[in-house]
C-alpha cells in the first residue's frame, strides 16, 4: 500500500516503523524489508511478518499509530 501511515496518512508502513525504531534507539537491532505479495489481501491493510515469530501473520491497518503497530511486532518485554 502506498501511503496510509504516520501523521498525515501518506508514508508507508516500512517509512514510519524505520522513523518509530530509530526514535527507540532499535534502528540497527531491526531490519524491515519488503517482499512481494503474500498471497493475503487485506482492504486498507498491510501483512506484516515478524522473523522471530514467522508462523504469526499481522495486519496493521491504514492509519495505525507508530508505537501500536510496533507493539504488535515486537513483544513489549523485547523493547
């Protein structure tokens, strides 16, 4: 999905995970990459995979908060 994320609703979900991590101190801990098409197609939502945990999918809807989005990847105890 191209835009849906962050303040005004037009960066990615790779861009803001990468700007919430940095501001975390995580930036070189976590690596976000793209892949292509998981075969699930949410409306209005990106599937998102946690290599740790790869047999949970997630879906982060459009206009999910930073810090939730990163919640629902990465355990609270891991931060």
């Amino acid at each position: 999905m191209k835009g849906g994320y962050g303040a005004k609703g037009r960066d990615t979900l790779r861009t803001m995970l990468r700007e919430t991590l940095r501001e975390h101190g995580r930036r070189r801990d976590c690596k976000i990459i793209e892949t292509r098409c998981m075969g699930i197609c949410p409306r209005k939502a990106v599937t998102a995979v946690n290599a740790e945990r790869p047999d949970t999918l997630f879906t982060i809807p459009k206009g999910t908060s930073p810090n939730e989005a990163l919640s629902r990847l990465i355990d609270s105890s891991e931060r």
